[in-house]
C-alpha cells in the first residue's frame, strides 16, 4: 500500500496471548522512534491488554482509521528478539510444529516478558564546598544540618542511599534536599544479580585452569576447529574425545579466538546440575581477559534471569553457558556454539515447543555463519550419521591426558550373583568388597543407579532374556492391569509368560529399586564411619545442595557418592578410583529402539568417572546380560565397533538416524473416546495414502493414564520432517476432533512412554 510512507507511525505487533497472527497497530511518533523489529510491547487485544512483539515496522496492511487501535507501552527498552532470532523462531515453530507463541514463550524469558527491569541502586556522595556555604545553605534546617555532618564522614566515596538513610535515620525529603541545595550528589547504577558469584564457587579449579601445554591431538584439533572459524562461514564439527581427553581444553582454544575477534559464544550443557562447574571453569579462564561468564537456565531466580538477559542484550557479556534453553539467549554477534555430552536426551524439549537444543544450535549456527562444536566421548547416532554423509566435519581425541588409562572395567554376572544368594542381590559381594577397600585406602567411589520409575519389563535372571516385540524389536513392557506384555509401537500385546522363552526356566522377573534404598544397604555394609551421601532429583529442587554436595565430594568429605543420571555426565574428581554401576542393563529393559545406544552411553560415561587423578580407576558393573554386545563394548570401550553395529541395526529397520520419527498422541479424559478418536485417525489416514510416510500405531502409551488422561499414540517413519507434516496437517485439517480430545505432534520424538 502507498500510504506506508506517508504514515509511518503503523507498525506489526505479532501477540503473545492466543492469537498466532500479526496485527497492525497505530503508534505515537514519541514511542515510534524507539519501536525496531523485536521490541516488546503492550497492545490492547480484544477486551484484555496483552504484551506482544514488533514483527514489523512497515506493515502490509492498514486497518481503516476507525479501528486502528494503539500500542500503550514499550515493555523494554531494548529490543527482545534480535531479526536472527526471529529467523530462528519462525524455523523452530514450523519444523517442531509448535505455535510461533509459544515458541517465543521459550525464547524470551518471563521475567523479560513481565516487564521486570534491571534493579537500581541510588548512590549519593558528599560535594565538596567550604564551611561558610553549608552554614548558609543550612542554618535554617537543622535535619538537613543534621544528615550532612553524618554524611560528611563518608567523604570522597560513593554510598548507597537506602543503606545510608536508614543509619542516619533520615527521611527520604531530608536527602532530596540536600541533593536540590547542591550539597549531595546522586548518581544511578544497575546492579548485577549474578549466578553462582558465591561461596561455593569452586576457587581451586584456578590452579588448574592456568596455561599448559596442549597435547598433540588436542593440538590438532584446535587447529581444525580454527580453519573453521578462519572460513568465516557456517560449519558443524564433531569433537569425539575419549573421556578426560581434555575437550574442554579445545572448546577453550576457540573461544578464546572468537572472543578476540569480538565474537560471541554459546556454551550448552545437557544439565542445569553441570552448569556451575562449567561457569567457574569458564569464569576463571575468561575473566582474566575482563570477559563476563553468563548463566542461562530455567532454574534462574526472576532478577538473575533479567540481568543476564540485559547483560548479553546490552553486549556487556559475550558468554553465556546454560542448558538446553540457553540457545535461544540473546548472545550478540555469534560466532561459536559449543554443545557438550551432545549425545544428551536432556537436550530434547518434552513440552511445546518440543525441540532439540542440539539441532536448533546447528540450525542457529547456520543463520550466524557459525561454528557449531558437538562434543562427546559417546556422539549420538544422528551426530555420526550426519558426520558420515559429509554434513558435519570429526575431529578425535583417542588418548586420555597424561596417558592416564581408561578405567578397568569389571562385568559382575548377577545371574549368578543371584544363584550364590536365595534371593537377587542388589548389591553383589565382588562391589561390597571393592568398596570397603576404596574406603580404607582413603579413596573415592561413585554409585550409579540408572533412572528409576520407568515400566517393568519382563526378563530372566538366567539368560537374561528380554520378552521383545516379534515386529518392532523392541522391548515389551509389563501391564499390572492385565498381566499382558504389550509393544508401545505398534499395539501387539501377548499374555505374560510364566517361563522364559528362550532357557524355559521359571525364573523370570520384573523388579527395581531406587536410590533412597541403595543408599541404606551401601550405610549398613560400610564401616560405621563412612560417608555415604545420595542425589537424586530431590536433592535438585533445593537451590545449591548439589554444588555442596559437588563440593563437600571434591573435598573429600563424603566417600560414596550414590546418584542417578546427573552423576555420570562431566564432573572431573580426581580422587575417584572406583565406579559401580549397579544395574547396568535398565535401559534395555525398555521398550524403546534407543536402548542399546543409551546403556553403552551411560556406560562408558559413568566409567569416564574414574580414574581421572593419579591412581588408575576401576570399573564394577552388575548386569543380568553381560553377552549383550553393548555391554561387551561399553566394557572395552569400543566406539567405532559399537557405532557400526548399531547403525546396521537401526538400517535395517529404517530408524532414526535413517528415517526421521514423529510421535502423534491422542489424549482424552475417556479411554474409549480417545482410543476411538486415534483409530479413526488411522482409518482416515490410511485413506489418504501418504506420500513417503511409514504409520504405525495406534497404541495405547506405556503410561497409559497420567493425570487422568489416557493416552493412544502413532509413530510416522519419513525421510522428511516438512513432507511428513505437510501431509498430515492437510489431512487433519479435515478431521474434526472431538473437543474432549486434544493432539500433540512430537517431530524428532525420544520420549516413546
Ligand atoms: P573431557 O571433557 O574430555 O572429559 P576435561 O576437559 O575435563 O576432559 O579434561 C580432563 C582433565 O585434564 C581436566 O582436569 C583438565 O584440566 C586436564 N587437562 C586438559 N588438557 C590438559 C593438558 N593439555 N595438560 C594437562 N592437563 C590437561
Ligand atoms: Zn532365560
Ligand atoms: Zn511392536
């Protein structure tokens, strides 16, 4: 339309607040001056008053003048998404099929979006003047007489005004005063709500994290990473190291060049529990160069959130390290992004928006002309897929530093384990022994429990046989309801067998144990003394109890450390010489076609934990299936061996990394309703015949109710996400659904339960 020009006080507001299109709003020209692409405004919608975001300052349409409504506020002073992300957003929303509102939901934190600004400090300090002026600028006011004498004592610095007022028991008039006569002067600053700036900050990683020779791989990476940077422009590379092969040494080399150059850095860890350790690593090696270390997680108070979003917005800080969420901080000029333990399934969002933190930093690497770093002792199949077909360039690190030896890796057969003791044990003799004699040699030992709460299956303590899926390969999880194994994938479900199909013995069982337990029988085999300590995801809702538990472990406080998942990933303690694994093969009693990928992860992960100090660490690891091969791998840690039979694996059945998945749940309040509603939806899609798209399904999901809601789902195998979801949106465009029953599409699906 002509008129844009002539009227340019219009501008695109897209709302955040159930309404996925932009709209065009009038604005004064006192605000338009400072409305850009990506400011965050107030806009009245409808009845109520919502925030929402410039997405253009040149609209395309221009409502006639009589409903023209206007924008009430700017919400903050700078923009809240910069044009790249914007970019990024709109990419996120339509490959994860989520709506661009809550996909910005995600990228912009709430605080941000409440409008919470940056916290002020007033400051005042005394002017200096002669004596005779303050007489006559004060005879008449004896308060104010008053209030400067105390404040004279402070002379020549600056103090806070609040604090002051309160110990000179003056009122606030009593000091505008005083500033209006010219005697006090003010001056306004922000103040910094800074994450993990505390007592707990690991002090002693200093020392360490001096300069030092690199070794020579460490050496040759750096420099393949560094001609990455050099060519300016996009790049994905794997950075494969063993454990305690020093990555983090080589992520440091990059960074160091790009912040040089003026570049910003993004730094991923899977977990919020990992972060400190990295900040503190980062924020001793990078503060000498006067640069500021940010941290980004959901796990943020309101103000830290704000201020570290300030921070990086302003430029102020060109680092920011954070979990999963964290790619979507406003790191100004990005030129790196670091994904560590890239193989995490944390990295996968299981809310809308259902991203993968991994895939979206090589998609935001992309619209930077960044270079993306994946590391992993463990790389994902995805990962080495995409390193196979040229898309992502491998850099290796095969030897530990310092020739420091892997750990020794025992396998503990329970089965028989079992067969010495009337009943299983959860705690074999060999690992009680070896503990007792860490704890008199005055060393460490870390207890690894595989995350609990997840459904039975069945197998057998004497050949360790899984009840699998005679067409899906994978395994059957136990139903309590009907006593009948059912297949998550495709629906097959046969009754509970009484004796084990493969060695018929009668043995056959479906069991598990938590850590609060392990914790106990650990206590009642050591000797009185001993430390034992447990983290689990209790401990994680309390603020720092794990970076003091982290802590107390590093000093040698505790002995045994008994956790579940966030034990095994990352953390470097010297003074650990021995590992448990005490069910090593949980994983593979799941029903889900990852299983073997994630028990040789795990593995090799929770042994990374040992033997990282002088002393040679030792591995002891309770499996019912010691023959697996992934076991038998993890236990030589043998990578490419491992990798090469899995993917022929995955191959033959065409899943991912070959094809990707799409999960598409259906959920109701009534079961019938919902299972209904999902086999008309096959019947319906069955009718369509899709184009390039395998379905199977519909089942009901191994949690069948959670919180009241019943859940069916269907898997859709394609090669392409935007040609899969295409078709399926066309389609259930036509299908209307009952309003009791709602539908989720979870595009690159982990979670299959
Ligand atoms: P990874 O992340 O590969 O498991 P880390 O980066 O944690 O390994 O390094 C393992 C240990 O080796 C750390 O304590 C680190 O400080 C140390 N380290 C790394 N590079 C060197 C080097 N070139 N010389 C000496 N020590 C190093
Ligand atoms: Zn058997
Ligand atoms: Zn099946």
């Amino acid at each position: 339309m002509s008129d844009n020009q002539t009227n340019p006080s219009l501008v695109e507001v897209l709302p955040l607040g159930g309404y996925d299109l932009p709209l065009t709003y009038g604005t004064k020209s006192s605000l338009f001056v400072d409305l850009e692409v990506g400011s965050l405004v107030r806009i009245p919608l409808g009845v109520r008053r919502v925030t929402g975001i410039v997405s253009s300052i040149s609209p395309k349409h221009a409502p006639p003048r009589e409903k023209l409504r206007f924008i009430s506020a700017l919400v903050q002073p700078e923009p809240v998404l910069s044009q790249e992300l914007v970019e990024l957003a709109k990419w996120v929303s339509s490959y994860y099929a989520s709506s661009l509102e809550s996909t910005l939901g995600a990228m912009i934190p709430s605080s941000v979006r409440d409008g919470m600004l940056a916290k002020k400090r007033r400051m005042i300090e005394v002017v200096q003047v002669s004596d005779e002026k303050v007489v006559e600028l004060l005879a008449r006011s004896p308060k104010q007489m008053q209030a400067y004498q105390f404040l004279k004592r402070t002379e020549g610095e600056k103090v806070d005004a609040v604090n002051w007022a309160k110990k000179a028991g003056v009122s606030a008039s009593v000091l505008d005063g005083l500033i209006q006569k010219g005697l006090v002067e003010e001056t306004i600053s922000e103040v910094d709500r800074e994450a993990y700036g505390d007592d707990w900050s690991e002090k002693d990683v200093e020392s360490v994290e001096s300069l030092r020779e690199l070794t020579a791989e460490q050496k040759q990476a750096t420099h393949e990473i560094l001609s990455d940077l050099d060519t300016g422009e996009f790049r994905a590379r794997l950075l494969q190291g063993v454990t305690g092969s020093g990555k983090t040494e080589v992520y440091c080399q990059a960074m160091e060049k790009v912040l040089l150059a003026g570049g910003g850095v993004l730094f991923l860890v899977p977990e919020v529990a990992l972060a400190p350790q990295t900040v503190d690593r980062l924020r001793s090696r990078f503060g000498k160069m006067g640069e500021r270390v940010v941290v980004w997680h959901s796990h943020l108070s309101a103000g830290e959130r704000v201020d570290a979003w300030r921070n990086l917005v302003q430029g102020k800080a060109k680092i920011v390290v954070g979990a999963r969420s964290a790619i979507f901080a406003p790191v100004q000029n990005l030129k790196l992004v670091v994904v560590d333990e890239e193989h995490e399934q944390a990295y996968k969002q299981e809310d809308s928006p259902r991203y993968h933190g991994r895939d979206v930093a090589v998609y935001r690497s992309f619209l930077n002309q960044a270079v993306c770093l994946l590391g992993s002792a463990t790389p994902s199949l995805e990962t080495v897929r995409n390193v196979e077909r040229g898309k992502y360039q491998k850099s290796i690190l095969s030897k530990r530093i310092d020739g420091r030896e892997l750990p020794l890796v025992h396998l503990i057969d329970m089965r028989r384990e079992a067969l010495k003791q009337k009943v299983p044990p959860v705690l074999s003799q060999p690992l009680i022994e070896a503990l007792r004699q860490r704890y008199q040699n005055r060393e460490q030992s870390i207890l690894f429990l595989n995350r609990r709460g997840f459904n039975t299956t069945m197998f057998c303590t004497e050949c360790g046989e899984v009840e699998q899926c005679r067409d899906c390969s994978i395994a059957m999880t136990y139903h309590r309801t009907d006593h009948y194994l059912h297949c998550h994938l495709c629906g097959y479900r046969k009754p509970a067998p009484q004796i084990c199909g493969n060695c018929q013995s009668l043995d056959i069982r479906k069991k598990g144990h938590g850590t609060q337990r392990i914790e106990d029988l650990v206590e009642a085999v050591m000797p009185r003394k001993a430390r034992v300590v447990r983290v689990d995801a209790d401990v994680m809702t309390k603020k720092n109890l794990f970076r003091e538990i982290l802590s107390d472990f590093r000093k040698g406080k505790i002995d045994v450390l008994v956790g579940t998942q966030m034990i095994a990933k990352g953390l470097d303690f010297p003074r650990v010489t021995l590992v448990g694994v005490i069910d090593a093969d949980l994983p593979l009693r799941m029903e889900d076609f990852r299983a073997s990928e994630r028990a040789f992860q795990i593995l090799v992960q929770v042994a990374g934990r040992a033997g990282r100090g002088d002393r040679a660490g030792e591995v002891y690891v309770q499996t019912y299936a010691p023959h697996e091969s992934c076991i038998q791998f993890a236990r030589r840690a043998e990578l490419d061996e491992f990798l090469e039979e899995e993917l022929a694996m995955r191959k033959e059945l065409r899943y991912p990394p070959y094809r990707h998945l799409i999960r598409h749940v259906f959920r109701g309040r009534g079961e019938d309703k919902t299972r209904f509603y999902a086999e008309q939806w096959r019947r319906k899609l069955d009718e369509s015949s899709l184009d390039g798209v395998e379905i199977k399904g519909p089942a009901a999901t191994p949690l069948a109710k959670i919180k009241g809601y019943y859940r069916y789902h269907l898997f859709y195998l394609s090669s392409s996400v935007q040609n899969c979801l295409r078709q399926i949106k066309e389609v259930r465009n036509e299908f209307p659904l009952d309003k009791e029953v709602f539908d989720i599409l979870d595009v690159d699906a982990y979670q299959v339960s």
